[in-house]
C-alpha cells in the first residue's frame, strides 16, 4: 500500500505573485510618513550661531533665586522675638 504525501504540494513556476497591497493603504503610510517628516523638521530650527546667543544670554542673567532666599531669611530672623526665659521645675 503505497503513502500518501502529507506535505503541501511544492509551488509551480506559474503561481500568481502575492497581490499589492491596496493603493489607500499605501498611501495612508506615505501620509503619515510625511507628518513625521515634517513634524521633525518643525522642530529643528536654529543654527549654530543661535545656539552661541542662547548661551551668552544666559550666562549674562543674575540668579534670582539668592536675592529670595536673602531676603526670606532676613524676614525670618528680624521677626523673631527673644526667647523667654522659664521656670525650672
């Protein structure tokens, strides 16, 4: 009794070639390829010259954080009354 094959039969040269995929797909994913592309680019703005600027303009800027803290500090210690003195037990 001869067997029977039990693999799938091996493809002939006259197969049909996967079908492409639909053009609205294709077209969706240039779409949403060209927003990232633009997206990207939107947000690389500014030369190296800029960037020198920006640095300058803000090494040039005081802290203002010290003059606060300054002043939170003086406020706390001229408000304080003396301390009092209290009975031993």
């Amino acid at each position: 009794m001869p067997l029977e094959p039990t693999g799938h039969p091996a493809p002939s040269s006259d197969a049909l070639p996967l079908p492409s995929p639909p053009r609205r797909l294709v077209a969706g994913w240039v779409m949403i390829a060209l927003a990232l592309l633009l997206g990207l680019t939107a947000c690389a703005e500014g030369t190296a010259r800029d960037a020198k600027q920006g640095q300058e303009a803000d090494a040039r800027r005081t802290s203002v954080m010290q003059s606060v803290q300054e002043t939170y500090t003086a406020s706390i210690l001229t408000g304080t009354p003396p301390a009092t003195a209290t009975k031993a037990p």
